[in-house]
C-alpha cells in the first residue's frame, strides 16, 4: 500500500478548512488550487501574468518538497475571473510548462477568495522516474 505523505504551507487557511498544500501518494501529487499570496499574507502581482507566474513559482517549491518536479505535471486547472485576459495566464503556463506539455484547463469564474485575486491554479502530476 502506498504511503501518504501531506505538505503543509503552514498558512491558516489549511487549519480552518482542513486541507493540506500538497499531497504524494505513491508516484502521484496534488498540489491545491494556489494564489498569489507571499508568506506574509501578501497578494502579489496586480495582472494575471504577474500572478500565475508567482504561483507556479509557488507550485514548483511544493512539488519539490514531495521529490517532484514541474516536468512530472500531467495536469493543469487555471481559473480566472476574467477569460478575456487568458493571454497572461497562458505566457506563464508557457514559460513553466512549454516543454512538459501537460493537459489544461482554463475556466472563468465569477470569483475568487478576494477581490485582489485574478487568477488560482492547481496542478496534478505523476513522478515517473
């Protein structure tokens, strides 16, 4: 039976909710819808290129506290509150992603855990070596 092991960012959203930052279980990680939120509980960027590019620079620091890599992503949900700005979200995808090539998905909501946040991203992946 694979062992389970949850990662914590040791935000206190993750005690209130009941959730971790990331889990491995056997070769396979989740890592949590992320924002661009600094450790000081700090919003970080004011467009959706400046977020995404954070958090998935927050998302590579999670996969690598499991033994994971952003090459072993396979699957990527970006939600957004404004589609008609998919440009920036998709440069960062790019730069992060561009050679892994992992499945996506973008989609528009109506909102996100506060007004500042444009963009939230969560990804899966598969250690595969």
């Amino acid at each position: 039976m694979a062992k389970r092991q949850n990662v914590s960012s040791g935000t206190v959203w993750e005690d209130i909710v009941g959730y971790s930052r990331t889990v491995r279980v056997g070769n396979q990680v989740f890592v949590s819808g992320t924002t661009a939120t600094d450790d000081e509980g700090n919003v970080v960027g004011d467009n959706e290129y400046e977020q995404s590019k954070f958090i998935f620079e927050k998302i590579e620091r999670s996969l690598h506290t499991v033994g994971a890599e952003m090459r072993h992503v396979v699957r990527v949900i970006m939600y957004v509150t404004d589609a008609s700005k998919w440009e920036g979200v998709a440069k960062a995808h790019k730069e992060f992603l561009g050679n892994v090539r992992p499945v996506s998905t973008l989609v528009e909501v109506s909102a996100l855990i506060g007004d500042p946040y444009l963009v939230e991203i969560s990804v899966d992946a598969i250690v595969h070596d």
